[in-house]
C-alpha cells in the first residue's frame, strides 16, 4: 500500500506535523519530508515532564519529547516543544476526573484531540503560515462531493475513526493523516528503512496521564472527596455490600464486585447522587435506545428528526452495529438500535458510520436506557 490524504498540497508549502515522539507521528514527518514539502515538528507538553520520565505506555511527555526532538534532528527539520500543561490540564484531566465522579465512563482521548490538538493546535499550526496540520492516526481523509470526509483507516485493526468524532468540518479541511493507507506493520517497515530512532519503539498503551491504569488515584487526586464509600445494591434495592466510591465501578463490570458466590452479577447503573451502585443479572444491562448530546455530526444534510441508518459504535474496539439516528434539538440525539446491547455506559461516545464513512457521532448520556427522549 501506498500513503494517503496527503493530496491537494503542493511542493515547499508548510505543513506542521503533531509529533508525539512515536513511530506513527514520527514516520508521518519523515513521508512529508519525502513529497519536498516545508515541514515543521511541534511536540506537546501536556502533563507533568518529571513523572513521565522512563514510564512505558506515556505520550508528550518524558522521553517521548526527547525521542520526537531526536527524529526531528534526523529528518532535518525544525522542532518545537508547547506547554500545554496547563491547558491540558483544565481541559482533559479535570472533565476526566468530573465525568468519573458523576458515574461515567470518560473517552479523554476524544476530549485531547478536540480541544489542545485540533483547536488550539490547528489554530498554532495556522499561525506558523502551514496549510496542513498531519497526524500519526490511522483514518482516512477522502475528498467527498460536499468536502473532506472521514472514513475508517485500510488497516481496520488500527483504525481510530472512534477516537475523532468530535472533528469538525472546518478542521478536517485542514487537517492530514498520511498513514490512513497503511497497516501498521509497513508504517514500521518505513522508519526502519529511513533509520529513525523509534522503529521498534512500542506503541503508547492505555490513557498517558494515568499510571498503571489506576483511574480512581487519578480521580481522586484531581477532585479530593470523590471516593465516598455507600451501599452496593440489587435492582430492587436490596443491601448486597459495601463499596469504597462508585469511581472504582463502570457499567458491565463483573469481576471486583466483592459479594462472593451465586448468580453472576454485573453492575447495572451507578448513582453518584446515592452513592449506590446497583447490580443485576446480564439482562439488566440490556439497552435498545441511547440518548446522546454534544453532537457532532458530518453528514451532507442535517440529522433528521425521522430517523437516518447507521451502524454505530458504542466503544473504540467494539463491532458496529446497525441502528436509526434521529435528530432532536440541537446537538442532541436519540439512537435506537435494532437488537439489545449491552455495558451501554454513559460518557462513552456512540458513532455513527455509514460504509467506510464516518458521520460524527455523540456522548451518551446518563439517562442511556429504552427510554422516550422529553
């Protein structure tokens, strides 16, 4: 395969690429560097530099930043370090840490490249006189008879069209992403090939601002009081338990319920306002209607009231599946699905694709159940 969606560029103009300090951002400078085009690298300092240092898994932070600057040096190009800490900060990790305390299940990758990297470094990209801001992430930019539209990356065990919902028209006219043609396996193959320092570097795992995957620490430290302890219930609201904070609880969890033996249990729903979390059988997380809010949506014509079809994806490495969309309000949606699903939990996102295409999509809210919207 060859790399795409780097069309409609011409030779020497500027293009400023988010360099991550990993291999795809890293071989996503190196292939623009070979069209002869202007490039320049900007990496993100988007949490504490000391903590991050040697830790595997992180993004923009620590090593990685030193990687990214030792790439940069090697293609020759010029490279520059933003702290966005700060904003970072009040942008992700604190509706990270909010979004938890509520009973949700929060996407901060969707959050990071909506706020600090497709709005605040667009906007940085722009004032550097580039006409493009690329990225490593594997999805498609394809010139549709309405304007760029996104679809899902050929190598489909990679795609990340989940993650990028939230992008809007006006920043996928702008923005790049030349690996959407590439499997992952080439992609690495190149950065050998040309000798880049990161080839067999690992990819980045889980969420970079959280250590060993303790999401309740995280929570707790940015929101102190957040792990109150309450009762564990079942669906008719009988006392089962004891928990330490519905923080440490998400929709479809089984394992850690701590109520020993008998029928499998699963958490249902969870109640910040109480301090319950409530359990039930499998067949109590059974969903056929999710309502969403903070729509995005991509399509040609508006989301209309009557419904439009779609397959959907309720989480990044879940399959799709088919669904009506409906329009109501702005911003807001209600999607039916056409067979029960599952661990529908709430600050997830729902996405709307058709074919290879994806249309946007929106943030579940609390209240995701087979319930008419008001």
């Amino acid at each position: 395969m060859s790399p795409s969606n780097i069309e409609g560029i011409a030779a020497g103009a500027r293009v400023v690429v988010a360099m991550s300090g990993g291999v795809d951002s890293s071989v996503t400078a190196a292939l623009l560097v070979g069209q002869g085009l202007d490039v320049v690298g900007i990496t993100l300092q988007l949490y504490d530099h000391g903590a991050a240092v040697g830790r595997k898994g992180a993004c923009c932070a620590g090593q990685d930043i030193h990687d990214a600057r030792n790439v940069a040096d090697r293609l020759g190009i010029p490279h520059y370090v933003l702290d966005y800490e700060a904003r970072f900060k009040a942008e992700v990790m604190a509706p990270f840490a909010e979004s938890y305390a509520r009973g949700e299940t929060p996407i901060p990758c969707v959050t990071c490249n909506r706020t600090v990297k497709f709005r605040d470094l667009v906007a940085t990209a722009r004032d550097l006189g580039a006409v493009a801001l690329a990225t490593g992430h594997y999805v498609r930019r394809v010139n549709g008879e309405a304007g760029a539209e996104l679809h899902r990356a050929a190598d489909l065990s990679r795609d990340q069209s989940y993650f990028l919902f939230a992008t809007t028209p006006a920043q996928l006219d702008f923005l790049r992403f030349p690996l959407g043609g590439l499997p992952k396996e080439e992609t690495r193959a190149i950065a050998a090939r040309l000798g880049l320092p990161v080839a067999g570097k690992p990819d980045s795992q889980d969420i970079c601002f959280v250590a060993n995957g303790s999401y309740a620490r995280v929570v707790e430290k940015l929101r102190p009081g957040a792990a109150e302890p309450g009762d564990i219930v079942d669906v008719d609201g009988n006392v089962l338990g004891r928990h330490e904070g519905v923080i440490h609880y998400t929709i479809g969890q089984r394992r850690g319920l701590g109520l020993g033996g008998g029928e499998k249990l699963f958490v249902a729903r969870l109640e910040p306002e109480t301090r319950r979390v409530v359990v039930g059988p499998r067949e109590a997380l059974a969903r056929s209607e999710i309502v969403l809010h903070d729509v995005n949506w991509l399509g040609q014509a508006p989301l209309a009231a009557d419904g439009v079809a779609v397959n959907v994806k309720l989480r990044s490495m879940s399959v799709r599946l088919p669904a009506t969309a409906f329009g109501v309000g702005e911003r807001r949606a209600r999607v039916r699905l056409h067979r029960p699903e599952y661990s529908v939990a709430p600050g997830q996102a729902c996405v709307f694709y058709s074919g290879e295409r994806m249309l946007g999509g929106g943030w579940i809210a609390r209240s995701a159940a087979a319930v008419p919207m008001r």
